[in-house]
C-alpha cells in the first residue's frame, strides 16, 4: 500500500514517472531525493501548496487525500511517500535496504509533527491567508483533518500541543542518535538507505527552526555526513526558494529574543 485506483482515469494513460509535488514539501524532498540518487528522470507536476492548488478538484481527483506527493509509474498510482520511496528504491537492492521497516514507520508518524511545528515556528512566519482565500479552502477541500489543521493555525495552536509535538521529536531524535552511538555510518548500517532518505528532511527542518542538535551528537554528524551528497543538494536545498535559510534564521532569532521559538517548547530548554 498504497497503490491506490486513479479518480482521474487520464491518469492510466501516462507514460514513465510522474510526480506531483511542492518545493518545500518535506515528503516531496524525500521522493526528490530517492530519484536523485537512483538517477530515474520523471516529469515534474508542481502543486502549489501557497496557492492553495491541492484544493481543486482536478488535483484532489489524483490524491484523494489532497495531500502531496502523488506518484504514476506508468500509470499505476502511488501515495504516500514512504510507499513511494520504496517503490522506487525496489530495484536497488543497497539503496532499499532490508529487514525492519521500523524506521520508515517512525519517519512516517513523524510527519504530523514535522507540520505542526513548521507551520508554527517558521511558515507563521509568512502573510496569512485572507479571510476569503481561508473559508474558499473550508469549502473545497476534502480532507477533514488538513481543514481542521488550517483552523488551528489560524486561532493559534495550544502551547500544550506544541510542548507534546516537540517531546516527541526529541525522543524520535535521541532514538536515532542513539542508534547511530554504536559508530555506524547511516541509520541501519554501512550502507545508506532510504531509512536515512526518510529522515534527511526532518533534521533539516528542524535545524531550520534552530533546533539543539548538539544534544544528539551522532545524529549531528551523521547529518554532516549525509549533507554531503549531491541529492541532498539538488533534490532538496536548491528547490527552497531563494534566501529560504536566511529568512527563517532571521525570524527564529526574533522567536527566541521573545522567548517563544521552538527551544521554550518541550522541555528543549533545560
Ligand atoms: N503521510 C503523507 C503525508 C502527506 C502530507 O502531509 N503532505 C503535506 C506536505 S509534506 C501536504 O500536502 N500539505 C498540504 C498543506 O499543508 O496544506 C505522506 O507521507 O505522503
């Protein structure tokens, strides 16, 4: 799973790979990332999250869940991008890795707090919808718990919610760090796999909101290590809009003159 049945049927027709995805998507830097790595070209579907694209019916026709990414391979469509990521990676033998899926899982559950933190610590950051472009969302787009995140964000979301989310990817953190303790290069060995490709974009989101990554000194270094590679660089980095790094430093560093960056959450701080 999940291989799901086209709601659009000229989806059946498409030849090759195809990907609907968003720049700054952290599950689309995954996907970007295995086809950098893998060398597979495919035709590049941009959804445009900022203008609300995964609202339309034509979109929403392709991931019933209105969510990006959405892969074709030749017709057969693919959602969710740990299933995507190892759909592609199942002919590299290295790359696919084996045995526990555990660590995909756990990148999988991880994503919901890679959200809510993103969108408080560095998207709320950018102008707000309007008030039209907000109830237009309410309107069109199916999914209930995406509709409900965006009420939230607008309100403001509980500090005891955000204090939960930030204990939890600090345990997810120290269980990696603490795997990778045992001096392996990558996350299950010797050999980088898509186990380190699901988690390359968490750590770099994060350390976009200032996270202390000196607190999971293994984690940190095998960050250096895994930085490194070009895919990182061409699937991920370059497709941040310009000054990406530079803008979110800036508003981190006005988030914590105030006291309320991520670091006051979850216990970070002490
Ligand atoms: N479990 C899904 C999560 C997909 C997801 O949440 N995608 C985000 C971007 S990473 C999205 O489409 N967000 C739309 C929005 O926030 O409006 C996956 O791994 O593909």
């Amino acid at each position: 799973m999940p291989e799901i049945e086209p709601g659009d049927p000229s989806i059946r027709a498409l030849d090759g790979l195809h990907l609907w995805h968003a720049p700054m998507s952290s599950c689309s830097q995954r996907v970007r990332i295995v086809l950098a790595e893998t060398g597979q070209s495919y035709e590049s579907h941009l959804v445009a999250l900022d203008k609300d694209e995964h609202a339309s019916a034509a979109y929403q026709a392709i991931h019933p869940d209105g969510l990006v990414p959405a892969l074709s391979d030749d017709g057969r469509l693919f959602i969710e991008s740990i299933d995507i990521i190892a759909h592609l990676a199942a002919h590299e033998a290295d790359l696919a890795g084996s045995g526990d899926p555990t660590l995909l899982q756990m990148a999988d559950a991880a994503q919901a707090d890679l959200k809510l933190c993103t969108h408080e610590f560095l998207f709320r950051s950018r102008p707000q919808p309007s008030a039209e472009r907000a109830a237009a969302f309410q309107k069109t787009h199916q999914n209930a718990t995406l509709r409900q995140f965006k009420r939230d964000m607008a309100e403001g979301f509980a500090p005891e919610r955000l204090d939960a989310a930030v204990r939890r990817v600090d345990a997810g953190f120290r269980h990696l760090d603490e795997l990778l303790s045992d001096g392996r290069t990558y996350l299950t060995g010797a050999v980088f796999t898509i186990n380190d490709i699901a988690w390359m974009p968490n750590v770099h989101r994060f350390d976009l909101m200032g996270w202390p990554f000196a607190r999971t000194p293994h984690l940190s270094d095998w960050f250096d290590r895994v930085s490194q590679r070009d895919s990182y660089q061409t699937a991920l980095v370059e497709w941040e809009p310009e000054g990406t790094a530079e803008k979110f430093a800036a508003y981190t560093q006005k988030r914590r003159a105030e006291g309320t960056d991520i670091r006051a959450y979850g216990g970070l701080g002490e």
